[in-house]
C-alpha cells in the first residue's frame, strides 16, 4: 500500500475518514498508535521510519476503534516535541490534527504524524537505532546499525541538488499525472513537500522521475532489454542475440515502456491457464518480472556512471540486472527476512504512488508467491562486483527443498542456478564460517542433495554439485 491511500482516507469525507484510516493495513509507510501512548514510544516510531523511507502515523486509533487523540493538552505537546527530546539527532516530522467520526457519529480529532525518510541514522535517547521493516519497528543490533549507517553515507545521491537543471524541461503531463494520483492541487508542491525539490532547486530524484529527458544529466539512467535466441548469449559468429531496445525518459514512462516491451518479448510456454484449460502463457508471471523491473530501477545506485538496468530475456529463463551491490542491511542468500533498505527512498515512494509495483519488502514476496504458484523454482540472486542480478527460471519447483529449512533450500538453489562452487565460495554467499558451512553441506551430502567432487580433501579445485531430484 502507498501513502497514497492515506492521503485519500484523511482527505474523505469526515463520515468516511475513520472507518478508511481504521479499515487501512499498516505496512512500510503507515502506522497507527493508540491516544494513551507515551512520547518515548512515538519517538520509537519515528526514528524506524526516518531511518527508512519516511512515513505516516497516526494517533488516536487502536484495535480497530477510533479513540480520538488524548484530550490532555501536555500529552499532545510532548508527542509534538518528542522528535526533539527523545530522537538523535531529531527527525524531520510535521504535525497536524484531523477530525474524524468514531462509529457512534461523535467526532473527535486524531494526530497525523508525517515523517520524512532522512539522510542520516537516528537513535533515542538509550542510543538504540531502530529501522521501520514491513510492519514492524526493528532494533537493530550493532552490527546492523553499522550497516545502516555506512547505507545511508552511500544513499544521499537522490538529494543532490542539480542547480543547473531548468524546471522548464520537466515532463508537464507526467507532473500533473502525480499531483492527481496524490490528490494534491499544486504538482509543484508536492514536489516540495515529498523533499523533492529545494527551493527553486530539483534534486536528482526529481529529475531522474519527472524531466521529459534525465538522460542529459544521467546518461547511464536507462533501461535496456535483450532478447536472445538460445540459452546463452554467445560471442562473435556465435552471438545469439535476436533484439535489443535501449529505453529512456524518466522513471515511470521508462517502467511502462519496459512492460510494453516485454509483453511482446517474453517467451511462451504451453500450460494450464486460470480457465482451466491449456494455453500458452509466459514462461515467467508478469507480476513478477515486472516487479523485478520496478525495483532494478526504483533501488539502483544511481552514482554509478556508465552502467543500466539490463534485462536478458532467454528461452527459459529471465536475467534483470541492476548496478550497485546491495545495501549491507539486505542479505541476498535470504531475502525474504531480510532487514530493507531503499538506497532511494524519494524515488521508491513517488513509484508506489504512481502504482509502480510495491514496497521493497512486499515486492520481493510478491515474486516468491508468483513463481510459486506457477509452478517454478523461487527467484535468484546473485551479486558481482558491481551490481545486483536477479534470475527468474522456467524451472519447475522441487517439492522436496520446500520441506528442507531456508538456508539449506538456498545452497541447492545456488547450485543448481549458477553451477558446482567451492566451500569458500557457498560460505561468502551464505555470509558464515567454513565450518559452519562444511557441517551444513554434510547434512546436505546425506540426504542426497548435493554431492562433493574432489581429489583429495587439500584439493584446491574441489567443488559441491547440487544433484538433481527426480
């Protein structure tokens, strides 16, 4: 769910406006607390979606009533400072209140809390650091702080300001399309108020979405698909490549040219449709390459020059590729518990308003879901020295590795999708100690998972093979 839907529900009608914010799911950017909550508390709250992408709480509303906001007056107060006496360094938040109806027609007032994502970690006043992920405020260990800290020195990108960029260049249709989805009257407003521009100044995110050509600025701000007639791409004679479409403009017409494209690109394969009859469909679902798509371009690193999102369209399977190597708070070997991290929090919210996929972590299960229930091996990540590769595969799915713990079914996944590899290459991925892993691939060895292929125990070139189950 975007912020989009909270801005709706706040500004409904004052009969409809409580039942929308309590019927709303809480997620990524949303958040309800009930009136009798103290000011440490909400300053918890804010420091996890300032250390993420920003956000919206509101006050008043607990277990699916409408309490209305603490009548006393020193209680709204403190929520009102509690960004400046409980947050370090404070976060940016903006307070307003809002009538609403409880279910007997009574009216009462609720606080909305607007939190901006910030280029900085936050912390309370016991030094803890707390990270808003899916539904939850997550403390984070110092470890993990660590990482987030190092994130966050590596995401400021998107707020650069580019001074020499004339507002005049911008997309003007594309701008009134999101004032509209946002229900706000003024696009260049909301373009402010989402941190987008400074002043007369646009930052790179605001160029990157809404210039009718960020390519003058950000050459490397494109998508490129490929389409190749066999398995492998080949070189030379031996090149296999079919069509190759380089997609510019901003962010979102870009994503819609690039569904256009893959519509007509992705190859086909003869299987039982929602009809209950057999027909051809695409060897990979739609939502989930094209969630793969959204979150190459909305989460790439955008500092890096020379390089785009690629996208491989194979026979049998789909490579999505997108520069810069994950945040260090996203394991890849488990992405699905994975802490998020948006390296471009601006960029993902104006997307999620415009309907472009989903949040990070819901985009991710989104996949998971759409390749289960086609039938086909989960996603795949890999990551080379620059970048962050995504593998969708025809493959049909095992039912045996989904009886095995994660860990285990992503060491056969990792195997079969990229080849035999060494000890110290399974353990880097997994991010453990060698013994760990060499105790982990012994349990795999005996139940006929995986098998080693070596001399002798000091061989350098021994590898683990995944053995395929029947």
């Amino acid at each position: 769910m975007s912020t989009v839907l909270v801005e709706a529900a706040i500004s409904s009608d004052i009969d409809e406006r409580g039942p929308r914010l309590t019927a709303l799911t809480e997620d990524q950017w949303f958040d309800r607390m009930s009136s009798r909550s103290k000011a440490t508390s909400l300053a918890d709250k804010m420091i996890g979606f300032a250390n993420a992408e920003g956000g919206v709480i509101v006050l008043g509303i607990h277990d699916g009533a409408i309490e209305g906001a603490d009548p006393d007056v020193d209680r709204r107060n403190e929520w009102r400072q509690a960004a400046f006496d409980f947050t370090v360094p404070p976060v940016r938040a903006e307070f307003r209140e809002v009538s609403v109806k409880d279910a007997d027609g009574t009216q009462k007032s609720v606080v909305v809390v607007d939190v901006e994502p910030s280029e900085q970690v936050h912390a309370n006043q016991k030094d803890e650091v707390y990270l808003r992920v899916g539904d939850e405020n997550r403390k984070l260990r110092y470890r993990e702080r660590e990482e987030l800290l190092f994130d966050k020195g590596q995401a400021t990108f998107e707020t650069r300001l580019l001074e020499d960029f004339d507002p005049r260049d911008s997309d003007e249709e594309l701008l009134a399309s999101y004032a509209d989805a946002v229900g706000h009257p003024d696009a260049i407003r909301i373009l402010s108020a989402r941190g987008l521009t400074k002043g007369e100044a646009w930052t790179a995110a605001a160029v990157l979405l809404f210039a009718q050509q960020p390519q003058v600025h950000f050459p490397e701000a494109r998508i490129r698909i490929l389409s190749y007639g066999a398995s492998e791409r080949g070189t030379g004679k031996r090149q296999q490549l079919r069509e190759e479409v380089t997609l510019d403009g901003p962010i979102p017409r870009a994503l819609l040219a690039a569904q256009a494209e893959m519509r007509r690109m992705v190859p086909t394969r003869r299987a039982l449709g929602q009809n209950g009859r057999f027909e051809e469909v695409p060897i990979i679902p739609e939502d989930a390459w094209l969630e793969g798509i959204v979150n190459a371009a909305v989460h790439r690193s955008y500092s890096l020059a020379g390089d785009h999102v690629r996208v491989e369209v194979f026979p049998e399977r789909i490579e999505i590729e997108s520069p810069g190597r994950a945040p260090g708070l996203v394991r890849l070997s488990d992405p699905l518990n994975s802490n998020r991290f948006a390296r471009n929090p601006r960029i993902a919210r104006v997307c999620a308003d415009l309907n472009f996929g989903q949040e990070l972590g819901e985009g991710i299960r989104r996949m998971f879901d759409e390749m289960r229930l086609a039938g086909l091996t989960p996603p795949h990540y890999q990551e080379t020295a620059g970048s962050v590769r995504l593998i969708l595969a025809a493959l049909p799915a095992e039912p045996a590795l989904e009886d095995l713990r994660s860990e285990y079914a992503e060491i056969v996944r990792l195997l079969r999708m990229e080849g035999p590899k060494s000890s110290g290459e399974i353990a880097s991925h997994m991010e453990i100690s060698r013994p760990t892993l060499i105790r982990w691939m012994k349990e795999l060895e005996a139940l006929s998972l995986v098998t080693w292929k070596g001399s002798s125990s000091r061989d350098p070139t021994a590898v683990w093979v995944a053995r395929r189950l029947n």
